[in-house]
C-alpha cells in the first residue's frame, strides 16, 4: 500500500475537468475489427438484482436500472484494474465515488478522483486502475442496458476474448460485501452522502425548480430523459455533464420530467 502511495507521488499534479468525453478513434475501430461483436448475449437478459458479481479486481453490483439506463458500483482493490475492454453499443459514464482511479485510452491516461468523470462513446477501448491506496468505488452508467455487450483485448486475469462474468461469480451474501443499492437508500429527493461525494436524484419539470437545486460544482447524469436548450441537446440519457455546461445555458419554463443524478465531492 506505501508503494502504491509513492508512486503516485512520481506523477505530476494534474488538473482534471469535472467531466472528460472520450470519442474513439482509428487503433479502437481496428481493435474492435478483431473481435467479435458480442461475447456473452445471455447476460443482457440475466437478472441482477439482488447479487454481487465477484470480479479478480473486486467486486460490482447493480445500484439502479431503468429502461433506460444501468447503473452499477464498482469496488477496485488497490493497485488492481479493469480489463481493457470496450462496449461496441453503448455508452459508458464513470464516476468516482471514492478512492483514485487511472482510466486509460490506447492513447491517454486520465486521472479521476471524487466527484470527477469520463464519458465513453461507444467503441472506446478503457482500462480503470484504482490507484489509492484504499482502492476506489466508481459508479458506471451503461446506456443502454447491455452488461453483455463487452469485448476484452486485453486482461491481467485470464479473461481477454472471453464475456461478462457467469452465474458461478454471482453471490447472493449480500451482508459480505459493501453493498448499498439506491433503492435502500431513504432520501426523499434530498440530498445525501455517498462514500466521498454527496448525491441527489430527484425528478425535474422546470427550469426554475432545477435551477434552485443545482449545486455550482459537480454534475449531473440523466437517468430518465433528457435535458435540452431549445433544439440543443445538453444532457442525453446517462450522459455525465457538467453543471457548468448548464450553467451558461437558458433552461425552459417547462420540459417533460427529468430524473436526474447530481455529483460533487462531499
């Protein structure tokens, strides 16, 4: 753990934005080009609630799904990391909830700490390091609900070219492990403490109602419907934005109701 805490200190101090977009390029699409389309179809339609997926890095749960969206909490040991894998259909939001994490591009390394986020287009080849000594919990927003929509290529454990985690990895002993779904949590729209951020989720039908809750820093992921500016898109479905980018922009008197996730460091 002391080791893992002096190499950190070798890296420069870096400024990171609140949220970073990743588009893929051509060393994804050539990648991707090698690999099949989806590797493990049937857990698209497993059921999730109710268990802890064990992974060689740690473990993940589900912490809510909608039609839309799944939202997953990923629990990384220190020093260990995800495969480098990419989603070819969907979006991928991280954010971290606790800890330091490394998430790396075949070209760039972004560093991530509370309350801080990358956004992953689809075909966007990743790998996330937990580089605190304490590991680190990051929230994953998946768009659309697709866990078996993943191509691994490359991992430390074994698993490069084979799918998501069998049933054999699910354990229904919840008590053992860390395990706190949003639907346990009593909020009632307000906001509240999660690991080292502070979250709200609530539903939003006016500008002027979003506006009197949005705190100055952080972000903001939609998690049912989006939030726009006139024809300008801003927020798409588990698209993390941050609250600045809605800041500098008009919101409507009125839009269709907006379930909405915020994030910002506790």
């Amino acid at each position: 753990m002391v080791v893992l805490a002096r190499q950190l200190r070798l890296f420069p101090k870096i400024v990171q934005p609140v949220v970073k977009r990743i588009y893929p390029n051509s060393s994804d699409f050539e990648n991707l080009s090698r690999l099949r389309t989806e590797v493990a179809p049937a857990a698209n339609n497993f059921d999730y609630s109710q268990v802890v997926v064990r992974k060689p890095w740690g473990y993940e749960y589900l912490w809510h799904q909608s039609a839309a969206v799944a939202v997953w909490m990923l629990h990384l040991t220190a020093g260990a990391g995800t495969s480098m894998h990419c989603h070819a259909r969907k979006r991928t939001s991280l954010i971290v909830m606790a800890g330091a994490v490394e998430c790396s591009t075949f070209d760039d390394r972004h560093r991530l700490g509370p309350g801080q986020a990358v956004v992953l287009e689809p075909c966007v080849f990743h790998t996330t390091l937990a580089v605190a000594d304490g590991g680190a919990v990051v929230m994953e927003v998946e768009t659309p609900p697709l866990k078996g929509d993943l191509m691994r290529f490359r991992d430390n454990f074994g698993r490069a070219g084979k799918g998501y985690e069998d049933a054999s990895q699910c354990s229904t002993d919840l008590a053992a492990f860390d395990y706190a779904p949003l639907q346990n949590i009593s909020h009632g729209g307000a906001g509240f403490k999660f690991k080292q951020t502070r979250l709200q989720y609530r539903s939003f039908s006016s500008g002027a109602e979003l506006t009197a809750h949005l705190r100055p820093e952080g972000l903001v992921v939609p998690f049912l419907g989006q939030l726009a500016m006139g024809r300008k898109l801003v927020a798409d479905i588990g698209e993390a934005v941050s609250v600045q980018k809605l800041s500098g922009n008009k919101l409507p008197p009125e839009f269709p109701p907006v379930e909405l996730l915020q994030v910002s460091c506790a």
